[in-house]
C-alpha cells in the first residue's frame, strides 16, 4: 500500500468512529415518543428528537470537511455539526466554533499556528482523497482559489444552491462572521458567492449569539419563488431549521395574482409616494355623523347629539393605533355615551351606527374599492400626484373580492395596507434579502417594517440591477432601509463560479451597462469558450431544443434562458423534440432542462446556458444591456448564444424585425401599426390567457395612432 492510500485508511478509521458516534446521538431520540404520557407530550419529544438529529448531520454526511494540525502536531477535525465521544470530548467541532476559524484564516502570511490543513474529498462518509497544505513550504507568491475549492466549482450543479463549509475562501469567511449590529450590505458580481455567505452568515450568527438570537427570529428573503426554492436547502443542511426563508410576494396577504400593470403603474405603484396616498384614502373611508344620530334602544329612539359623537370620531382618528383598533376604542366611545344616559345597548344597536361611521375593513377590500374609484384616488392624491399619475392606477373592480386578481406590484401596497389597518406584522431581530437591487421602496418598506433591530444582511449587484427602479448606487436602497444601525458596503472581487472565458465575453456589456460598479476578477478557466450560433427565424427554436438535448444528455443541468417573446416557440420546440423540462415561472427547478426568463434567472447557476436572441433580451427592459449581462453570467461550464440579431449588442436599441418576427412573437411597435399588432396579440394567445387581459391590450393598441 502507497503512503498515502495507507494515510486515507487512517483517516477513515477516525471517520467511521466519529460517525459511529454520530449515529448514536441521531438515534438516541428516536425512542422518545415513547416516553410521553399522552400524545401531545410524546409528539412534541419526537419533534426535539428530530431537531437534536438535524443538528449533527445526515446521516450520509461526511463528519468531518478537513483537519488542521498546530505547530506541536495536535489535529483538530472541522466539520458542519460537532461530533462527541462517550467521554463527551470533541470528536470534530463545527466549523462555527472560534477554534475552527485558523481553518479559514490560516495563510502563507500569518499562518496563526496552523502546521498544515488537510482537506478531505469524500462520497458520503467514505474518504475519496485529500489535499494537504504545509504552510511552511508555501512561497510567498501563493495566492487565489484553494483546490478544494475549485474542485467543487467543477462538480455538477443539481437545481439546489450547495452549503460551502469546506470551501469557504478566507475573505468570505471574514464577512460570514461579520458584527450582527450593522447593516452590511454584501456587493458581488456573477459567481462571488455573495449568496451562500449571506446564508453561511446566517448559521454562524445562530452559533455565536445563541443566548439572544433564535433560528425563528431570522428570516430570509429571495426576489421570487424559483430563487427562494433554490437556496431552501443550505441553511437546514447546516442544522438551522426553524429559520423563515420567503420570496418577497409572500410578505403580503395572500391573494390571486395574474393581472399585468402596464409600465407606468409598475413604477408609481413601488413609489413611496403611495405611502402616504394609501392611508389618506384609508382616512377617507372614516364617516360623517349626521347632526343628530337616532338608535332604537329597547323599543325607543334615543338621539345622541352630532357634535359628541364628531368629538369621539375625531378623538379615535388622533389615536397613534391602527385603524382596527381606533375602530373599537371609537365603539367603547359610543357604548360610554349611552352608559352615561343610563342605557346598556345590545351590541347590535352601536355596530350599526359603527359600520357607517368607521366600517370593516380588510388590505384586499379597502386597495380594490381605491384603484376602483377614480374620485378616491383623486381625492387621496392631493397635491402630490398628477392627473395622469392617478389615472395609470385606475381600473376597474372585480364584483367580487373573491373574484379580484391582483398583479405582483400590488403586494407591498396590500402589505401597507395590512399594517395601517391591523397593525405591524412578525419581526425579525435579522433579516437576509437576496437580490436586493431591484426592489422598488415600497417593497424595501414591506421588509424594513419586519426587522425589530435593524440588523440586515443585504446582497446585490448594481451591475445586474434591471427592472422599474434599476439603481446606480446603494445609497438609493438605503435611504428605505432602518436607519437604527451603521450601514457598510464590502464588494467581492473574485468571480469563482463562472469561466473566465464567460467573463470576458460579457465583459464589454459590463463596461457599457454599468461602467461605475466594478467588475469580478475571474479565477478559473471553464471547459470550453462561448458558442455562437446564427439561426435563421425557422429554425432558432429547433437549434436551442437540440442543444439543450445533448447538454442533459451529458448530466448537465441546463438553462434556457429567454425573452417573453421567444418563448412560445421554444416550448414548441422542446415538446416536439420529447424533451421534458422545468419551468421557472412555475417556481420549479428540475434536474435537466429549465426554460427561464432572464429576470428569474438572477442569482441561479447552471452548468449549461443557452440564451436565446440576446437582442430581444436587451428589449425587455429599460436596462436591457444589464439583463443580457444577467444572461450570459448564468454558468459554471459552458454557454451557447443562439441569434437571429446580433449575438452581443452593445447598446439598447430597438431589436431588428427579423430577431422577433416569428410565430408566438408580437412584433414591436416600430415595425407594425396597432391593428397589426393586434392581430398578432390575439392569434398568439392560448386557451388559458385572461382573455380580459389580451381585449384590455388590444384596446390600449387601437387607441395609439397608425
């Protein structure tokens, strides 16, 4: 046996005791059910018993992600979960323990002690190899991606966002145990893992401020349901299973989506103008007593003169309380009134009276009843919307709440709504938003609204940041986050996840799209460069399908990143050639082939890419350019660009006539009259369109001139 395959078989015997051990902690709960005395009592020791088992792993875990030997020769093992034995010595400590932290920040500078570390590469608790690092004999020059590291970057990617416990680079480690009493905002580039700190960061704070910090008082939040699946599984796969993790839609009462704002109101509707406009017209909604209020009390009128009962309306306008709660201090107000005149009302007499004065309400009837009346609005806007303003938010109400469907910008307003009315929701002592760049303020507002301490962790890019409030500096989140903390900006610089020679292709949109944010400095060399293939419009389609077969072919998980306007076709196209695939707009991400629209595709990564027309892509947004960038940074291997137009445009023009002119392809205004665009809008909508959406659009074209 070599010396090494006789090393390996070392390591393993420690492997397989640790894991021993492990096993019998994982297994000493199982019976605990039984020990309850009523099954309330053993329902909630099962619970505790599964938690305490989430905690030291799974059981096809490796136990242990490296060691790290000090100057006198004692190893030390790191793993996710500390390990015991049966004198309740460590076995392996988590990677959160302060003694694990030279495993990170151990270096050929200041190597803190540290002899060697040892990383292990494993399938499942088996010891496949490992790689050793004697910082004695490193040269000063060494810098960049440990092997482990990119040993990592090279595996396949499964359609979940990986822990990085044994490949956590020492500058990410230093933001992972960043103060809590801040607001740090984590800045990075395509691939610099800005994500997976943020979690990381998540878990390590658990672990370092256990006595004031619970996993439940934490809550993270992704940009839309396919990205908040996809990160769902690292915070529990390093034992923190009680953390709340949402996408932003679910910050607001639950509702039916599917109505589409037209530009105009997207942008109005995220303004924090609303804020104020919201709980004007809310005031609104407060009645005027008559001058003399007459109630049937026990078979005769009483009259509670209209001055005293105006004092007591007025009096719970004043009070700093949501209006549910102004409501019932204004009943007990009226209740008072009649006590004082020797009457006990039955409860029915003074919720008359109520109900015209102060009505019900709820965040979905009181927002329809507002963007259902033009004269609320008007009388709600004040002086500080225009006429036109006003009008883009109107339209007409559903007969039925039930019946009312409400478009993804209305959320906040809903989630305002919900907080005037029946007050502030859960909050959390920490929050984590992913993809932060594109929220517009009043989704900033949804979230600032939940945090009890102000202490954020925020992660974005201002270089892929597209959409109605596409920013250009931090400053411009900031002013609509809490104010209650310090707020400090840290870019990442290295690119890890994707190939240089991806960076490098879409560097020129970089330059030109965001030319003052600065740019990831890529640190490893993919399998191939990017493949350009020019189509014709027949058979582009056909071409992705077919690439997108051999990449699955190969176990690659693919994404087929599109515009809206391409995207009929190449549903088509895949469902004729027998592939089966994914849908992101549906929240999934499957295994194989994913189709995914360029603004879902933020903060996902695949091992292969086809972008589809990057000339449509750039028409899809006022930042287009930014959006193709987004596109083309999606992989960790390889990338195929397939085109009608120009594969690369560097500037946000109108796209050719030929990119989009094919079937299930509105053509641009530029290239067609209204009813032109008409006929195409109606011949490419499908059985299960709105249809009272596609009239709404096609009325809007008629109205503009030839």
């Amino acid at each position: 046996m070599d010396p090494k395959s006789a090393e390996i078989a070392r390591e393993q015997e420690y492997f397989d005791r640790a894991e021993k051990h492990r096993e019998q902690k994982r297994q000493g709960g199982s019976l605990a059910g039984q020990a309850g005395v009523h099954p309330a009592a053993a329902a909630a020791l099962i619970r505790e018993a599964r938690q305490r088992a989430e905690q030291v792993g799974g059981a096809d875990d490796a136990v242990a992600i490296g060691r790290i030997d000090d100057q006198e020769g004692a190893a030390l093992y790191i793993g996710k979960h500390l390990i015991l034995d049966e004198e309740s010595e460590p076995l392996v400590i988590s990677w959160k323990a302060p003694a694990a932290e030279p495993y990170y920040l151990a270096s050929h500078a200041d190597a803190r002690n540290v002899a060697r570390k040892r990383t292990f590469a494993c399938s499942g608790n088996h010891i496949d190899d490992f790689t050793d690092v004697i910082f004695a004999s490193i040269a000063a020059a060494v810098a960049g991606p440990d092997s482990e590291l990119l040993r990592d970057l090279n595996r396949g990617r499964t359609g979940s966002l990986r822990d990085i416990v044994a490949t956590i680079q020492a500058a990410q480690f230093e933001l992972i145990r960043a103060p809590l009493e801040q607001v740090l905002v984590i800045e990075g580039g395509p691939g610099t893992g800005k994500t997976v700190i943020a979690l990381h960061r998540v878990s390590w704070l658990l672990y370092q401020h256990r006595e004031r910090l619970q996993a439940r008082e934490v809550l993270v939040v992704g940009p839309n349901p396919t990205f908040a699946r996809y990160i769902t599984s690292v915070l529990p796969s390093l034992g923190d299973t009680e953390v709340a993790q949402v996408d932003i839609t679910k910050l607001a009462p639950e509702v039916a989506l599917g109505w589409r704002d037209e530009p105009d109101a997207v942008r109005l509707k995220g303004d924090p103008r609303m804020v104020g406009l919201l709980a004007r017209a809310l005031d609104g909604r407060v009645g005027v007593p008559e001058p003399a209020e007459r109630l049937l009390v026990d078979g005769r009128f009483v009259t509670l003169p209209g001055p005293e009962v105006e004092a007591a309306v007025t009096a719970a306008r004043r009070l700093d309380m949501p209006y549910t709660q102004r409501r019932l201090a204004l009943r007990d107000s009226l209740v008072q009134m009649l006590a004082d005149r020797g009457l006990a009302a039955p409860a029915g007499v003074v919720e008359n009276l109520l109900s015209r004065l102060w009505p019900v309400m709820t965040p979905g009837a009181f927002l329809r009843d507002l963007l259902g009346s033009k004269e609320r609005l008007f009388a709600a806007g004040g002086a500080e919307f225009t006429t036109e303003e006003l009008l883009s938010l109107r339209r007409r109400a559903a007969d039925r709440l039930s019946e009312q469907v409400w478009s993804r910008h209305d959320l906040p307003l809903l989630d305002e709504a919900e907080q005037l009315i029946n007050g502030s929701p859960q909050r959390y002592a920490h929050i984590v938003v992913d993809e932060v760049q594109d929220l517009s303020p009043m989704q900033l507002r949804s979230i600032a609204r939940r945090s009890s301490t102000g202490s954020l962790t925020i992660v974005g890019d201002l270089s892929q940041s597209t959409g109605a409030w596409a920013r250009d500096s931090w400053a411009e989140v900031a002013e609509h986050l809490p104010a209650k903390l310090e707020h400090h900006v840290v870019n990442l610089r290295y690119g890890y996840r994707v190939p240089k020679q991806i960076f490098d292709h879409a560097a020129p949109l970089h330059r030109v799209a965001a030319p003052e944010a600065v740019a990831p400095e890529a640190v490893r060399e993919g399998p191939q460069g990017p493949r350009i293939h020019r189509a014709e419009e027949a058979d582009r389609a056909g071409r992705v399908a077919t690439m997108a077969a051999v990449h699955a072919a190969e176990g690659r998980f693919v994404g087929i990143i599109c515009a809206a306007p391409q995207r009929g076709e190449v549903e088509e196209a895949l469902a004729a050639n027998g592939s089966s695939w994914s849908s992101a707009d549906r929240g999934e991400l499957g295994r194989a082939i994913n189709l995914v629209s360029p603004q879902e595709a933020k903060g996902l990564e695949f091992d292969a890419v086809i972008v589809v027309e990057p000339e449509a892509i750039v028409a899809s947004d006022p930042r287009g350019l930014r959006l193709l960038y987004v596109a083309l940074t999606r992989t960790t291997g390889y990338l195929d660009v397939i085109a009608v137009g120009d594969p690369l445009p560097l500037k946000a023009s109108e796209p050719s006539r030929k990119a989009l002119a094919m079937p299930g392809a509105p053509l641009p205004s530029s290239v067609a009259g209204p009813a032109a665009q008409v006929a195409i809008l109606v011949r490419n909508s499908t059985a299960n369109e709105r249809w009272a959406e596609v009239l709404r659009e096609a009325a809007r074209l008629l109205e503009r001139p030839e």
